[in-house]
C-alpha cells in the first residue's frame, strides 16, 4: 500500500519514519514538509522518492492508501479532512485535534466515504503496559478499582525548540490524551466525571504545568493523575500504579535505575530491589513482595508505533470501516476539554461514559 506523509519534523524522524520501515507490504511513497532544508535532509535520509512543499500539491500528484499526519495538532483538522477526499485513510499523531466537533466532522468524513482514521496513541502497544493489560485480563490480580498516574519532570513549554513551547494548555492536552488513554485501557470505560485543578506555581509560566485530575468511573472505580512540569525532583518520565482487589501493579515508562532495600511488615525481613533499564518495566507487587512482569530495555515509542500501524493496516484489509478508535479518540479530546471547563470553573464536569 502507498503511504504518504505530512510533515517531516522530529515526530516523523524519531517516530513516524521509523516506525513505518519496520511494517510489510507497504511503500512511503511520497512526504511533504514546508521547510525546504528539512524536507532534503530527512527525505534523503529515509529514500522517500517524492517530496513536496504541501499536503494539498503532494496529494494531487501522488496518490496514496494511507495518509500518516505528523504535523501539529492545529493542522490535523484541515489535513485529515483534505486526505479523506483524496480516498485515503488517515494515521494521525496524538492529540487528534483540537476540538471535538472537529473530531465530529473528520469522523463522519470518515463514514460517508467509507475510510478509516485512527490516532496514534501508542503506547497501549508498549510491552510494559500491554502485558500489564493482559495480566489482568487473566483475572489472576482480580479487578482494578484504583489507578494513580503521575509525571515528574522540569520540562516547561521554554525548553521547547517547536511549536509545543507557544502553547498555553500545553501539559494536559498534548501529554495528557495518553496518560488519560492508558487509564481507560485499563478500566475498558471512559470517565463518568472529571475534576481538575490547574496551578500556576511560577508567574513567568502561564502554561498548565501542574495539573491534578480526579477521574471517577462505574462500579466505584477512581483514577487520580498528577501532572508535574516544573519540578526539581528526579525526573520521572510517567508512573502508574494499578490496584486490583488481589495485588498491584507499578508500571514506569522512562529510564529505570534503583536498588532499594526496604522493610516488608507482611515477610517481616528487608528485601532487596533492583531495576535496570533505559525503557521501563511492570512490577507486581503482593505480599510484601515486588517482582517483574516485563522489562524494556529501550524506549518503545517507535516499536509502539510499528505496532499500531500494523493493527491499523490489518484493520484496513479486512474491510472494515467502523471508525470506533477514532470516536475514542474524540472522546479523550473531549476529557481534556472536560479537564480544563472544570479547571476554570472550579467544579466537577460530568461526563456520558461508555465502554471503550
């Protein structure tokens, strides 16, 4: 199949690209990237056989099955729209867009000419929390019925060298649609209510760079998700921990280096940890005890990627043309919007939950 890709910027060398060379039966048969420099160096360094300034100029000369947009998010309206009247599918980078009537309008494009859109929240396809998932689909840790997500880092929107450093809802809308992800996937439900309080701990900073979120689910089920961009302690790229009636589990994305010797009050002796590395590992711990379920070595975010293109393509093929993914994908757009209503008016916002 003829994959063409919009935007050649450093998603689409890290991630994108990458990602695509490692999937079967298909061609990156054309790209476009409005910077001229840029568009040479990475579509030399791929082989991409035709390049283009625009989306509109490469779509009209070079047809493709499947359109990948790793643009920003405030093209991705007008670029999936534009795709899907080229006869293409779409592969969209995360957040999908920046509404959800846009997300509406692309999703009932969709439909009516008979294309899949799905958006690339990809880390559901990491082994560490894949084989989490699966753990507990086994019913061997029985249900979850608390999930506490976090991220610790000094990372505001300045350190940025793109378009992430202009933007003022930075923390919760472009990293928070896959940590909001992750705990549906684990719950298999979206939130029934969002409570969120937003702080501005550094007057220089207008971005949401802290961000505290109280999701309540069916069936007394609760999340918590705290979001922190500008603190001084070490860094941890995103933690979960998931708590079944039977045991927990801890999963860590981001380099993992501890050795702890702590004291266990069930064993009633000290045991000893140790973890080691760069991309992240899932723990289950039970008893006073803490042992792994997976190990990454290295980061997956291109092999998640992979992974998702492939569960796409093979989506597409088999004729299918249910847009449920995408209409997931517009739900969490509309969860961040939740967030910050709730955030500005200081109230909880309800939310029509639905099985995902």
């Amino acid at each position: 199949m003829r994959v063409a890709v919009i935007g050649l910027g450093g998603v689409a060398e890290r991630i994108h690209l990458p990602a695509l060379a490692k999937v079967a039966d298909i061609q990156v048969t054309a790209a476009c990237e409005p910077d001229a420099a840029r568009r040479d160096a990475v579509g030399k360094q791929f082989n991409i056989p035709q390049l283009y300034p625009d989306a509109e100029s490469m779509l009209a000369a070079s047809p493709a099955d499947i359109v990948v947009i790793g643009s920003p998010p405030a093209a991705h309206y007008e670029q999936c729209l534009l795709a899907l009247s080229h006869g293409a599918h779409v592969f969209c980078e995360k957040p999908f867009v920046e509404k959800p009537e846009h997300a509406d309008a692309i999703v009932a494009a969709a439909d009516q000419a008979g294309r899949l859109v799905a958006v690339n929240n990809q880390y559901r396809f990491m082994p560490i929390y894949r084989k989490t998932k699966e753990r507990i689909a086994t019913g061997a840790s029985g249900p979850p019925f608390l999930i506490s997500g976090w991220q610790q880092m000094f990372h505001p929107p300045s350190v940025e060298k793109n378009w992430r450093a202009h933007l003022l809802r930075s923390t919760l809308f472009e990293f928070g649609t896959h940590a909001l992800d992750l705990i549906c996937f684990y719950f298999d439900a979206l939130p029934e209510s969002i409570t969120t309080e937003i702080t501005y701990p550094r007057e220089e900073i207008a971005a949401d760079v802290v961000v505290l979120c109280l999701l309540r689910f069916s069936g007394q089920r609760a999340a918590s998700l705290v979001l922190n961009r500008v603190t001084h302690a070490p860094e941890r790229y995103f933690e979960m921990r998931i708590d079944c009636r039977e045991a927990s589990l801890r999963v860590s994305l981001g380099g993992v280096a501890r050795f702890g010797l702590n004291w266990s009050k069930p064993l009633g002796r000290p045991i000893a940890r140790f973890s080691f590395v760069k991309g992240g590992e899932s723990r289950i711990e039970r008893g006073g005890r803490s042992e792994v379920l997976v190990a990454d070595k290295e980061m997956a975010f291109a092999r998640a990627t992979t992974a998702k293109f492939e569960d796409f393509l093979a989506r597409v093929g088999s004729g299918t043309r249910d847009n449920a993914e995408a209409r997931h994908a517009r739900a969490l757009i509309r969860l961040v919007e939740a967030g910050y209503e709730s955030a500005a008016a200081g109230r909880t916002v309800a939310l029509d939950a639905a099985s995902v």
